[in-house]
C-alpha cells in the first residue's frame, strides 16, 4: 500500500515518510503514526502526517498495520 489515500492511514501505523528537508535526495524516515495532518481523502505526494517522535512528512509507504 502506498500512503496517497487518506483511508489507507490512522495512528499507530508504522510508515515511512519523506520530510520536507528530504524531498530532493528521497530519504525516507520510518516512524508510527501520531496524527494525520492532510485534511483530503487522497494526495498525489503522499498524506501529510506527524510521527511519534513530532516529525512531519508524506507518507510513503506503510509497513505495517499497528497494533
């Protein structure tokens, strides 16, 4: 699953995300979950989410469903 569709993500999944400062080079950053920030159902860079740790990004790819 890619991370465009917002019914795709909640909290407590595990993602990884592209941050802002990262979007040139496509280092992703992998992290759960703690809010979704993309008010739409879908984007075409990814939904905007915060993590856990309080980094931002697009999300990228999901790893795993949490628990």
């Amino acid at each position: 699953m890619n991370g465009k569709n917002r019914k795709d993500i909640a909290a407590g999944l595990e993602v990884e995300i592209v941050l802002k400062q990262d979007q040139r080079t496509g280092k992703h950053t992998r992290g759960i979950v703690k809010d979704i920030l993309t008010n739409s159902s879908t984007h075409p860079h990814g939904i905007k989410v915060r993590l856990t740790d309080g980094q931002v990004g697009r999300v990228q790819a999901i790893i795993k469903k949490g628990e």
